[in-house]
C-alpha cells in the first residue's frame, strides 16, 4: 500500500480507538463510584440508572466504531485488490 492510504488506515485507527477508549474510561469510573458509594441511597436512584444508559450507549458506540473501521478496512483492502488485479 502506498504512504498515504497507510496514514490515513492509521489515522483512523487513532480516532476509533480514541473514542472508544473515552466511552470505556467513562464506563470505569461510573463502575468505580458506584463501587464506592454503593451503601449510599443515591447510588441506586441515580448512578444506577446512569450507569446503565452509559453502559449501552458504550456498547452501542464501540460496535459502531468497529463497523466504521471494518468498512474503510475492506473499502482499502478490495480498492488494493482491484488495482493488483488490474495491472498488466
């Protein structure tokens, strides 16, 4: 592959993982609160709840992540294919 389609395959990679490393950081330490304060009445009203919708939209954002990777990866890899298949 050529210098420039391999940046661009790694920045994207940065980016992905960037922001699916961000929803899990927020993930953790939602978890770690409510560990912490888990005898507090709150915690089961209001960090609970939150926790929960965190932990979907995370799952949600990670698979959504990873679909928008595999495809520029197979939008590369088919684009390489052709090329090569191409050449005479």
């Amino acid at each position: 592959m050529s210098g420039s389609i391999t940046r661009y395959l790694n920045s994207v990679w940065r980016v992905v993982n960037i922001f699916a490393l961000q929803r899990v950081y927020q993930l953790v330490i939602y978890c770690v609160i409510a560990v912490i304060f888990r005898h507090h009445l709150f915690v089961w009203t209001v960090f609970s709840p939150k926790l929960l919708y965190d932990f979907v939209a995370t799952v949600f954002s990670v698979q959504s992540l990873s679909t928008i990777g595999q495809i520029v990866l197979i939008t590369h890899a088919t684009s390489w294919l052709a090329r090569l298949c191409t050449r005479k």
